[in-house]
C-alpha cells in the first residue's frame, strides 16, 4: 500500500510538469490512475484464463445487485459461442451483496473501489483493464437480448473508418443524438487506441455547434473525440419505451431485432425515497415500474412491445 501511493504521488508530479492547464492536468491525472490501476480497491475475484479473449464485457456498478446479477446473466447467455471475459467494478457501494455476483461465471473479475470514484472514472478504469479487441460497455441495469455478434462484426470490417456501435442517447428526459449511451456500447478497442487519444471517458470536448448538450456528460467525450476523428465513426442503435416506467429497448434496424433492454435510473432510484423526484417524476412510481418489470422477468412475463398507452408515472408540478 506504501508503495502504491509512493508511486501514486510520483506519478501526480509528473502530470503537474507535462500540463501546465489545470483543467487538463487534472484529466491526464484521472487518466493515470485509472490506467496504471492506482485507484484504491481490492480484486475480490479474477478469472484465471490467461488466453486474449476476442470481447471483453464491462460493467460498472453501484447499489444495484438484483440488475447486475440479470446483467451478467443476460451476458452469460449471449456470449456463449464467444471467446470473451466479464470485469466489473463496484463503484462504492454501500451494502453491496457481491458473493453472489461472483459465483456466476468463472469468466468474470470483479474489482470493487473502496470509496466512489464516479461513473466516468469507472469506465475509463475498466476500459484500461479490458484485454479484447472488442470491448462491450454495459450499464448496471442493461439486458441483454440478442448479441448479433455476426453482423456487428460484419459491421466493422465493412466500414474501416467505424470505431464505435452503441444505443443512441436520446430518451423522454434527455436528448443528445449524436452521443451513445453507456447502456450498450460496442467498441473497435484496437481502432480507438490507435486514431483517438486517450482518456476516453472525460476530458476537453470539441466546441462546435453540433457539440450541444443537455445535459452534459463526461463520458461525451469519447463520442466527441470519435466524431471528430470521422463523422462515420458512429453507428446508432435506436431505441422505444416499453410500458416498464421508463424501460426502453434499443434494436438494430427494426424493432424485431432487439439488441438490449435498459431500465432507466435504477441506481438512482435505490438511492432516494419514494417522494423524491427525478427529473420532477416521483421515484416511488419509477421504483414500481422497475419492480413489475423484475417481478415480470422473475416470472418469464415480461412484456417488451412498445409503449401503446399513457406512462405509469407523472410529473410531479
């Protein structure tokens, strides 16, 4: 542990004299704890295949086991004509229940952070630790549904100049089009290391008309770094509601080639009371959603044809 923040301190001198802006001083800092894995935590499980797998499968997680443990499943389930690796990285949780998330396959690692480092810094520590050259990001309360690893694939090897493949971040409650969404997001890792330079997840985003959000998030900055790169570097997948709150399920290019489903704010949700409000919609009516959907799901029910009547939840005034 001495040696760790020997190393640590070192190395945070060293960003100091090759930056003079502090703004990029203190991403090129992020960067270099999350990629020489200086960031406290604990390996509670590694695999031990040795072999370069061809996906690696990422997830980032915080207060939301009962998801996660559907997440890895779903994962398990789709990959398994793959040659592929699972890393998840518990993010703080408060009462994590993480025994059980390790007996589910002897692919996964799973790494937990002593103290919150934030989602950006959590993809971007995983990414360093990704080993394929197929890198797939998933949120914490992502299903998978159906791989087409084939025609991704095929996607890639069509169009050289294509980096990234992912759900499109466009939703009831925020609206950026041009940015993906860390619910699912499929990366040529070979591509993106050698055109685009990191750190992927935060930093300095181009400003151009076309870079506006709202809201903002620090994980753009890959998206933002892609599309600079090349204006095809993006694939979208797009999305529909589902009558789950605000469940959605992002396909390929119809809805009958379901691709992932992903139920909005779940850790959020965890986190706050049944009167608080995200985004002015109460959490008790979010949270009675995402449960019907895993009471639905626990029952083999679960029902995920678009939307065709008013949400389950409202606006608080």
């Amino acid at each position: 542990m001495r040696f760790r923040s020997l190393v640590s301190a070192l190395l945070r001198k060293a960003t100091i004299l090759v930056s003079r802006d502090p703004s990029t001083r203190y991403d090129l800092w992020r960067y270099v704890r999350c990629r020489f894995d200086l960031v406290e935590g604990t390996w509670l499980q590694k695999a031990d295949d040795t072999r370069r797998p061809g996906f690696s499968f990422l997830v980032a997680h915080k207060d939301c086991i009962e998801f996660l443990e559907l997440c890895i499943q779903s994962i398990c389930r789709h990959a398994a004509g793959l040659d592929y690796e699972i890393i998840v990285v518990d993010d703080g949780s408060q009462s994590p229940d993480l025994a059980r998330i390790a007996k589910l396959s002897p692919r996964l690692s799973l790494h937990r952070f002593d103290a919150g480092a934030g989602h950006p810094n959590a993809l971007q520590w995983l990414y360093c630790r990704a080993r394929a050259p197929y890198v797939v990001i998933m949120d914490q309360d992502a299903v998978l549904l159906d791989g087409h690893w084939d025609h991704f694939l095929a996607e890639f090897h069509r169009h050289p100049e294509l980096l990234l493949i992912g759900v499109r971040d466009q939703c009831r409650l925020r609206n950026s089009p041009q940015m993906l969404h860390p619910s699912f997001i499929l990366a040529n890792k070979a591509r993106c290391d050698a055109v685009l330079r990191p750190p992927f997840f935060f930093g300095a985003k181009p400003k151009a008309a076309i870079y506006r959000f709202e809201p903002e998030e620090a994980y753009y900055a890959f998206f933002c770094k892609a599309l600079a790169h090349h204006p095809g570097s993006i694939r979208y997948l797009e999305q529909y509601q589902t009558n789950y709150g605000f469940g959605t399920v992002a396909y390929l290019d119809r809805p009958e080639q379901p691709v992932i489903y992903h139920q909005w704010y779940s850790g959020r949700v965890h986190a706050l009371g049944d009167d608080d409000t995200i985004e002015r919609f109460r959490v008790g009516d979010l949270r009675g959603a995402t449960e019907r959907f895993l009471k639905d799901q626990r029952e083999g029910a679960v029902d995920l044809s678009p939307r065709t009547t008013a949400p389950d939840i409202r606006r608080q005034s």
